[in-house]
C-alpha cells in the first residue's frame, strides 16, 4: 500500500479472556497504539467490544461499526493484535476477507503474519482460522464433559430450587422448605390446582407469605430434581437426564402420579361426574385424604400425606 495507512484498531476481549494475560482491552490498545507509533500510520479511531466471543452469530457493535467506517474509506487498515480477535469463525472469516476485496482495506494483525493481498496469504489465514475454530470446538466438549461429571457429583447448576439450600455447590434439603414442597404435592395429588394451592397458601400466609403465584406451584410439580433427578438444556436439542443426582424430597411414584395429573388438575378441568366420597374418606392413622393411586402391582388406596404416612387399603 502506497498511501499512508489509516487505521481502524480493534480490540475484542471475551468473558473468559479477560482474566488472561496480554488479552485485556488496555494492553491490547497499548501493543497497537505502540506498532501504530512505530511505524508512523496514523490512528482514526478505537473500536472495542468488551466480554462479547467472536463465534458465529455474536452481535459486536464496534465491529460493526468498524467494518461500516472501512466500507466509507475512512479507514483503509483494520488492525487487530491477533486474527483471533476479528473472528474464530471461517465463515466470517470468509466474509471479511470479500468485505477488504470490495472496499480496498488490508488487514494487518501485531502477533500474526497476516496477508490477504496473496492466495498464499489468504491459505495461510484459512489454516489459522480453522485450527482458532477448531479448538473453539474442543473448549465447547470438555465444558460439556465436565459439567457432566459436575453434575453426576451433585453440583447442580442453576439458581438454588425451592426446598433446597447450597453446600459446597451441592443441594442439601431445608426441612423447613420441604415439607411445604411435601404439601403442595400432596394437594395436588387429590385434585387442587395450581391457582387453588397458591390461593390457599397465601390466606394461610405459609411461611409469612402471601405472594405465592400458580406460576411457582407449577413448577415446583414439574422440577425433576425433587425427586433427586435433572435435566440439562432442558427443551433443547442438547437436553440430557440424570438420575439420582441430589436428595429427594418426593418420592419417584408421588412426582410421576402428580405430573400424570397436570391435565385433570387444570383450572379450566370439568369432571364428567360428581364423586360423593371425593375428600371425604380420611386416613384411620393422620386423617389425611384417602386417594387412589398406581402401583407396581395396580392401583390401591393411600394416604395422601405419603410418604409421611405409609397407609395403604387394596
């Protein structure tokens, strides 16, 4: 290049890089700021995208606004400390590189020998692009494989569930908070709903409350983990179930009867017949409602206050 070069510096620093060193947005300026200086090409302005990765599909605004300076010949040089600053991406690696063709700016990274104006160079930046995305890819596994291992451990990611509080990043049960989880199943086994278990608890005032929502009684019935089990990525293509990872509070057959129930325990729910005797059969033993429920070997009556009181009638 013949002209004198105008320079667009970009920084880029991710989450993860910032604790590393040399990768912070200060020393990134002061290395580019140095290169600029040394070589006598003039600075037109600093774009930094701060805690934002270079994967494809991320929205960064200062390259944006970077590439649209480029496009309005302000700038005639993007500079970079590393290739992998711009992008770790070969398909927008590609883009880029049609992006300088068309609009005449060179690319120039401090660390890396970077030339786009030859095939070679641009080979070259291909190799390093793919080698950047494909450890980008094998990051991504081992953060997979160890949040498994995590997991299996008993350190269950997330905000702390209801019923549970944290010790050394795994669930241990608040006796208090579960036997409220124990309840709420409990109503919802013998046919209140969501709205019905919130209102009652909030005339109640349980727990000092009276800010309990459907909303929270419904994902109480419908989180796995109070049966000791979890689900990761849950509704995702990624979604994986552990079993047996943290403490129960409910059993396995209570938390199966109960989401089995969503339907019939809807607000909106209609019974087709009216049962006479329907909470008004009580346990001999707590006096508890008598329910049905399905076992191993059929269905039987129990107590709804299972597993609290184990009565059963055939």
């Amino acid at each position: 290049m013949d002209e004198k070069r105008v320079c667009g510096l970009y920084l880029r620093v991710s989450t993860e890089d910032q604790a590393k060193v040399g990768f912070s947005l200060p020393e990134q300026r002061k290395c580019l700021k140095g290169l600029c200086d040394y070589k006598g090409w003039e600075i037109y302005d600093y774009y930094e995208d701060a805690g934002i990765s270079a994967k494809t599909g991320n929205t960064r605004p200062e390259f944006d606004r970077m590439m649209e300076d480029a496009k309005k010949k302000k700038i005639n040089t993007v500079l970079a400390i590393k290739l992998d600053r711009l992008t770790r991406s070969i398909y927008d690696w590609e883009n880029i590189m049609k992006l300088s063709e068309k609009y005449s700016f060179d690319i120039v990274c401090a660390n890396d020998d970077i030339n786009t104006t030859t095939a070679n160079g641009k080979m070259i930046t291909r190799i390093m692009m793919s080698a950047s995305q494909n450890e980008i890819k094998r990051t991504s596994e081992r953060t997979k494989f160890g949040l498994a291992g995590a997991i299996k451990a008993g350190h269950i990611p997330g905000q702390t569930p209801y019923g549970y509080n944290r010790v050394n990043r795994c669930l241990v049960i608040n006796e208090l908070e579960a036997e409220i989880v124990k309840r709420i199943f409990s109503l919802y086994s013998v046919g209140d709903s969501f709205s019905t278990i919130a209102t009652k608890f909030n005339n109640e005032k349980v727990l000092r409350k009276t800010n309990w929502k459907d909303n929270t009684i419904s994902k109480i019935i419908h989180n796995p983990v109070y049966k000791g089990d979890y689900i990761s990525n849950r509704g995702k293509k990624e979604e994986k179930y552990y079993k047996n990872v943290c403490p129960a509070i409910i059993d396995e057959e209570t938390w199966e009867w109960c989401n089995l129930q969503t339907r019939k325990n809807s607000r909106n729910y209609k019974r087709k017949e009216e049962y006479l005797f329907l909470q008004k059969l009580k346990c001999p033993k707590c006096g508890g409602n008598l329910v049905e429920r399905n076992g191993k070997y059929g269905s039987f009556i129990g107590c709804s206050n299972y597993p609290k009181c184990k009565y059963t009638r055939k």
